[in-house]
C-alpha cells in the first residue's frame, strides 16, 4: 500500500510526498479503500491548504467518510433527487448497469434524462460510485452498499431495500408494458400504427431477466407491483417469452417463475387467494415453468412460435391458453385437449439399453445407461449437450462442486471427465465394485466393497 500511495502521490505533482504518505497511512489504519477514497479528494484540491484541509476534514472511520460523502450529495439540493436514483439502481441493481442501461432506467424512475452519463455520475455520486472500463457503473466497494441499504442510515438518500425493490420492480414491469419489448425483436405491426422507434430499448435485457428478482426482494404489503405485473401479463408477456428465447436460453424464465410464486406465497398474506391479481400471477407462475420445458424445441429454433403455435396446443385450463389461443385458417386444433398440466414435464427416450444411474450438477444433469453411454443435458432446456462412452455398463455418476468434472464408475472401471467437452482426464482399473462415490472440490472419494474408501 506504501508504494502505491507514493507513486499516486508523485503523480500528483504534491510537495513533500515522504511525510504525507506517513500522515495518509498512519490515519487509514491499513484501509486500503480508505487511501484510494482520499487519494480522489486530492484530486480536487488546487493548493497546499486544500490538502491539508482534506486531511483534517476527512473522518477516519470508513462509515463516517461515507455519511460525509452524503452530506455533500445533499448539500446541492438540485442534484438529490438524481442522484437518490442513480444511487439506488446502482445499489440494487441484480447486476452492474451499463451506463446506457442507467440512463434509460433513470428515465423511467424520475422523468429527467441525464446527459454525458460518464461526467454526470461521479459529479452528482461523488466517490460512491465509479464506471469500469466497460462503462459499467458499480458501488465503490460493498461496505459502501452495506452503508446505503443500513435500516439506521437516517438520510435522504438511504436506500430502503424492501420498499425500492418494489418501487424497481413496478418500474420495470410497466417498462415492459410498453412497446418497447417489441421494438427489440424488430417488429412492426402488418396493419394499424407503426411503433414509435424514439422509445429506449437500452433497459429491455435487464428488465426482461430481473424485473421478478426485484418483486421477490420487494416488500409484499405494497399494492403497486403487483398492478403492473398484471398489466404487463396480460399484455406483452409473450413478446418477452420471445425475447428470452432469442438468446438462446430459457434459464430467465424459470428463475421467473420461481420468483413470482416465492414472492405470491408471501402476498397472500395481504390480499384474499381469490383475488384475480393474484389468481393470475399464480397461474403464470406455473405455465411459465410448463411451456418452457413442455416446449422448449420449438422457442429455441422459432422463438415467434409463441404468439400463434404453441398456445393452442396448452391446455384449455392454463392461462396461456385462455387469454392467448386464436383459432385462424392456417391452424385448427381439433379434438380433445387436456384440460390441466399433467406432471411430466418432460420425457427423454433411449433407443438402446436402460437407465442405470442419474446425477445432476448447477446447470446440468448426466444419465449413465447399461450400455456405457454417459450423456449431458442441459437443466434449463433438457437439451442434450454432449456424450461420453465409459468402458462399461454406469453404475454411479457424480459431479464435483464447481460441475467441471464428472466422475462415472462401473463395476471395473472409475473415469473422470470434463463434461462439456467430452474429454476423459484420469481412468483408473477397480480392486472392488465400487458401492458409493463423492465428488467434493477435486478430490474424488469412492467406497467399495471390500471395506476401503478410498481418494483421487
């Protein structure tokens, strides 16, 4: 730290560099973060007393530096209401912005359109935030989120984690409501009024992947949410079905379905079950789950199935069906449908031999067979992703921790593979038919049968 702080010193053209890194280090009481954050400061100040006057001013405890950092946030009473949003995107946000994301999503939350994002941000935040090279914006460190999202913060710019998750996830939700989830696929309707192309489609991706994160994070007693996801269901929520799918990984999808029924578990607690709001969150809960997996092919190589092919053939008690099903000339389903979801989600069926053993890893599952053959298929999509041969009939599969390596045994034979690739990295002849197998870290562990446990 010593010899960071004298070359930022020297660069900053500063007199008497030795005895301000002894000053600078003895009150950072080894922060690192401390340092860095007065190190800016520096950058501000003209003359000798400007850096003396930082010195004394600035607090040594890092939470009393950042109550500092708020106090002139506040002090330009112009800037607060600017910069309590970005401050709250930022510290809330499910992943880092980038700089066009947050402009639209400033937007959104307070009708002012900043300009010159790159300026703007650390002249309205101050130290709290910075911008990396990818023009992502990011909090200064994570204590500094820590101090922003405190219950005892007492300021304006406190971020009240519960009550603006949910103001987030009601923004979003009406951003989604709008055109601009079409716009983004490129579509125009063949009659009627063209969609406006002034309409920012910069916040699409991530309000498309996390507007449910944000509503599950919220607090359940507020009634504004829970309003505009319904809108948005009951409007564009195939446009951004079709949207998901054109990134070739439905994943989104389910993570959102979880989210909606985590977060409607906690709201029925405030609102009676036979509400419709709730009614309809809760069904889409389950049918988005459902025509994932039910229909996954076909929204991988034709995402615009969604609007006209798949919902005719989805049960007539699912809410797909019921609010989207069109009966046209150029398809008529006939005959009887189901009326339900059945359990079965999906079904893989294998020409040759039988199923031995199953494991699954974070965001795969492999079946091992009698016959030899190992395959991998992905847990979002049930798409098969790749094959491995052992020498002989599977009788355990396990993955280790990280799912980049999977161990498959049989009754002579042990194998460690990289799954993804198909590549054998170690094989090994058995003493005894192995009877259990763990795979933590990488050291691999098995028992057999003649008493051993034995490691790899």
């Amino acid at each position: 730290m010593r010899a960071y702080l004298f070359a930022r010193l020297e660069d900053l053209s500063l007199g008497n560099v030795d005895e301000l890194c002894e000053r600078i280090l003895t009150k950072s009481q080894g922060s690192f973060l401390w340092v860095r954050l007065v190190l800016q400061e520096f950058e501000s100040a003209y003359t000798d007393e400007d850096i003396e006057a930082i010195l004394q001013d600035v607090p040594d405890d890092l939470y009393e530096m950042y109550n500092r950092m708020l106090e002139m946030i506040e002090s330009e009473r112009r800037r607060t209401k600017l910069a309590r949003s970005i401050l709250s995107w930022v510290a809330l946000a499910c992943r880092p912005l980038t700089i066009d994301e947050l402009r639209c999503a400033i937007r959104l939350d307070i009708n002012e359109t900043p300009h010159n994002m790159e300026k703007t941000i650390p002249t309205v935040c101050g130290q709290l935030v910075f911008i990396d090279q990818a023009s992502r914006v990011h909090m200064i460190h994570e204590t500094a989120r820590e101090f922003l999202l405190s219950e005892d913060l007492d300021s304006a710019l406190a971020v009240r984690r519960g009550e603006r998750h949910g103001h987030l996830a009601q923004l979003l939700c009406k951003y989604l409501a709008t055109d601009a989830v079409k716009i983004s696929q490129g579509f125009q309707p063949f009659r009627g009024p063209k969609l406006s192309l002034a309409i920012d489609t910069s916040l699409v991706d991530y309000a498309a992947r996390f507007f449910a994160e944000h509503l599950y994070r919220s607090n359940s007693e507020e009634a504004g949410p829970i309003y505009e996801v319904c809108r948005f269901l009951k409007s564009n929520v195939l446009y951004w079905f079709e949207f998901i799918a054109q990134t070739g990984n439905l994943q989104p999808i389910n993570r959102t379905a979880i989210n909606l029924a985590g977060y409607m578990r906690r709201k029925t607690k405030y609102m009676p079950p036979v509400d419709k709001d709730i009614q309809l969150v809760d069904a889409w809960a389950t049918d988005l789950i459902r025509v994932s997996a039910r229909f996954r092919s076909k929204l991988l190589s034709c995402p615009s199935s969604i609007h006209c092919l798949i919902p005719p053939f989805c049960p007539t008690g699912s809410i797909i069906s019921a609010l989207f099903t069109i009966q046209t000339r150029s398809l008529l389903v006939k005959g009887a449908r189901e009326l339900d979801w059945d359990d079965c989600l999906s079904r893989i069926d294998f020409q040759k031999g039988r199923t031995t053993t199953v494991a699954h890893g974070i965001t795969c599952f492999a079946i091992g067979m009698s016959t030899g053959q190992v395959s991998l298929y992905d847990c979002a999509t049930i798409q098969h992703v790749s094959m491995m041969r052992h020498p002989e009939g599977v009788r355990l599969l396990e993955f280790n921790g990280s799912e980049r390596f999977l161990a498959s045994a049989g009754q002579k034979h042990i194998v460690v593979w990289e799954p993804r690739s198909s590549s054998q990295i170690w094989s090994s002849r058995l003493a005894s038919p192995p009877i259990a197998m763990c795979f933590p870290s990488e050291l691999l562990i098995y028992a057999n049968r003649i008493n051993q446990i034995i490691t790899r």
